[in-house]
C-alpha cells in the first residue's frame, strides 16, 4: 500500500515536470549542483581508473582506456534511447520537455559516439594491430555518428520550431528501426567477432573492478545529464 | 501517370542512367584498367554508382510539385497522403531504380564482372532500388521545407541506405567468388518490404508536418 502510493507521487512528479516552466526551474536549480558534481566524479574516475588501477595480464596498462570506453560507447546508445523515447512521447503527448530532451540528448550522444570510436581505435592499434577494421560492431557505431549527425543538421534547418520537432520525432522514430537493426543483420551474415577480441579478461570477474567499471559508467551519465541540462537552458523556450 | 508525369518532369529519367554509366566510365580510369582488379571491385562500386545515381534525382520527387502547390491539391484529393508517397517513390523507382538495374549487368561488362554476378547484379539491384526509392522520398519529405536541402537529404539517407547497399552488393561479391547468395538476397528484399509496409506513414505524417 505504502509502496504504491510513492510510486503514484513519483509518476504524478514525473508528469509534473512535464511543464516546462516547472522543469527549468527545477533543472535550473540542480545545475549548479551538477556541474561541480560533474568535475568531481570526472576527476576522481579518471584518475582512478588510470592510475590506481593494476595493469592486466595480457594487455598491460592499455586495458585502463576501458574506463573512459565503454562508459562513453554506453552513453552514445543511451543518448539514442533517450532521443527516441523523448521523441515518441513528443509525438503522443506533445509535451514540450520531452522534445527538448530528445533534442538535448543528440549532441550528447554524437560526441560520446566518438569518443567510443577515438579511444576504441586507441587501444585497437596496439591490441588488434590496426586502428579501425570493418567490423559490425564498429561499421554500426560510425553510421550512428552519421545519424547524430544529420538529426542534428534536420533540427538546424528548419526554421519553425514546432515543425522541427515534428520531423526530427518522425526521424528519430525511422532509424532506430533502420539503423539499429542493420548490427543484428550482419551478425546474422558474420557471427564470429573481430580477431583478438576473444570475450573478457581474467580480471572481469573481481568485484573490485566491476565497482570501478560501474563508478566510472556512473560518472559518463553524470556528464551526460549535466551536458543535457546545460544544452536546455540555452533552448527555444526562452524566445 | 505520376509516373509519366515523373519522365516529362525534364532531366530525371535519362540523367540517372548517363551519371551511373559515367561513374562507371571513370572508375578503370582511376584505379587502372587491371581485369582481376577491376572485377573485384565491380560489384561494389557498381552498388555504389547506382545508389549514388539514385540519391541525384531525390529532391525532384516532391520539390516541384510543393513550390507550385501541387502538392496541397494532392493533399486536399481523396487519395490519402501515403498512398501519394507510394506513387511518388513507385515513379522514381520506374524512372531510375528499373533502367538502372537492366543497365548494370551491361555496365557490369565494363568492369570484367562474369554473367552470374552480372545476374545477381540485376537480381539484387531489382530487389533492393525499391527500398533505396522508398527511403529516399521519405528523406525527401523530411526536407520538403528546406532551401536547397539537397546536402541535408543526402546526410539523411545515406546512413540509411547502408544496410541495402551492404547486403546487395554482398549477394554480388559472393556470386561473383561462385559462392550461394541466396541469403543476402533474401535480406535486400526484406528491407524493401520492411520500408514499403512502414516508411509510408512516417511520410505520411512528415508531408502533413510540411504542409500544414
């Protein structure tokens, strides 16, 4: 009983925030907050991550680029997931938030794009002996940068606001279906993976590292979000 | 008719055909007249041609007939909006997807590729220029608004060309290697009936964005 009444003040906050006014004064008000959270959390899970961090068996000191990595790679599909829910809750309940958000989480999610495919070639070339191969898995990440890309280049070109959050929505709606299913295609067509990329090292499995992992996925959402807020208050509501 | 329409538009019809047969023209010129590398390469840059050949014409689809106000007739007709981007994307595929794909095998000749890739050449071109219509009108109705947003269409729809143009140059390269390609065959007819049975109401909806 308990429980669920929280759940309902949860959702009706949820709905709450839905107005815009409401949601810049309350991410107003956070900003701060999360700006120097943002510093801190940055600053301590990088110099964790590659510093106080032993050094693999087999790869050595390289295997450390895996905490700035797999965050970012994380983040770059979870910006996507939040441009498309953002832009279907748009579509459906033409609420304004939910657009800006989708709108926010483009930048956010094309930079992180590239960090994971930067820091991906980084550790490649001495792991794999070559900076970039036509794998699946990083063909369909260089193809979601294109589609930042151009999300952010239809939101750019169209003058009407409203027009553009139309289209963008639509847009957003057709390549998850487009885009993402084209990994799960060539999977189909080529299952083994790419050479020397034999799943995890021995020291996955310790709970140590799997914290770290966790602290540093934890500090890309931070930045992510903090990104996403800053992106918003510089937005069209405020003409 | 929107097809015959599409021909006498000027320029759509034969201009697709002349710019694949010069892509294909100019790429022994640039990577040398070797036969074995030439038919290596053939299958996927005559897919390339063609898809390129395809995104020229793409902003005419609708361009014109929404600057003279056709379009608003169209919308204001019986016939529902989607069915107006069936017929649009129907007319490009007629006017460039088909020549294009009788053309290729013959094109293929020029490049050293053999008669059973010059088939599958034909078979996977037939099988996925209607995917490559269909994305590009609804690329086109995206940017309907746009001023000269033929730069924007094409960072639009390319990324999402890539899986047709992946699979169908893929079914070439392995009948050209004597190997089955009936799988990625199958695939390429899978995306252009997943486009046809979704893209008309995303491009139903993004033309009554534009128009309203």
């Amino acid at each position: 009983m308990n429980s669920t009444s929280k759940s309902k003040h949860l959702w009706n906050l949820f709905w709450k925030l839905a107005n815009p006014k409401v949601f810049m004064g309350w991410s107003g008000r956070w900003l701060p907050w999360l700006s120097w959270l943002t510093v801190l959390f940055l600053g301590s899970g990088l110099i964790w991550g590659f510093f106080f961090t032993p050094d693999d068996i087999r790869q050595g000191s390289t295997v450390k680029i895996i905490y700035l990595h797999v965050p970012a790679a994380l983040m770059a599909i979870n910006g996507y997931l939040l441009m498309f829910v953002g832009s279907l809750m748009w579509l459906i309940r033409r609420q304004h938030v939910s657009v800006l958000a989708a709108k926010a989480a483009a930048p956010v999610g094309m930079t992180m794009t590239l960090i994971a495919l930067a820091t991906g070639a980084i550790w490649g070339q001495p792991m794999w002996g070559t900076y970039w191969v036509w794998d699946p898995r990083l063909t369909s990440f260089l193809i979601m940068f294109l589609f930042y890309a151009g999300y952010i280049a239809l939101w750019a070109a169209i003058d009407d606001d409203d027009t553009a959050a139309d289209l963008t929505s639509v847009l957003a709606l057709v390549g998850l279906g487009l885009c993402l299913a084209q990994p799960l295609c060539s999977f189909v067509l080529e299952p083994r993976p790419a050479s020397g990329y034999n799943g995890y090292s021995d020291r996955w499995n310790q709970a140590r590292e799997y914290f770290e992992c966790i602290f540093s996925t934890a500090v890309a959402y931070d930045a992510g979000v903090w990104t996403a807020f800053s992106n918003s208050s510089t937005n069209w509501y405020a003409h | 008719m929107i097809s015959v329409l599409a021909v006498r538009s000027g320029g759509g019809f034969g201009l697709a055909l002349v710019f694949f047969l010069i892509v294909v023209v100019l790429i022994p010129l640039g990577l040398g007249p070797d036969q074995s590398t030439l038919a290596l390469v053939a299958p996927g840059l005559l897919w390339l041609g063609a898809l390129l050949a395809c995104l020229l014409s793409l902003d005419r689809i609708f361009g014109l007939d929404y600057e003279d106000g056709s379009l608003d007739l169209l919308a204001t007709s019986p016939l529902p909006l989607e069915a107006v981007y069936i017929a649009k994307a129907a007319a490009h595929w007629l006017t460039t997807g088909l020549p294009l794909a009788l053309a290729a095998p013959l094109l293929g000749v020029l490049l050293n590729l053999s008669f059973d890739a010059g088939k599958a050449m034909c078979f996977s071109l037939l099988l996925g220029t209607p995917a490559l219509s269909l994305i590009g009108a609804f690329g086109a109705t995206l940017t309907l608004g746009v001023k000269r947003g033929g730069l924007l269409l094409s960072l639009l729809v390319l990324p999402l060309y890539v899986p047709t143009l992946i699979f169908g140059a893929r079914a070439v390269r392995s009948a050209s290697l004597g190997q089955a390609f009936d799988v990625p065959l199958i695939i390429v007819l899978a995306i252009s009936l997943g486009t046809v049975a979704i893209l008309p109401f995303a491009s139903g909806a993004a033309l009554r964005i534009n128009l309203r």
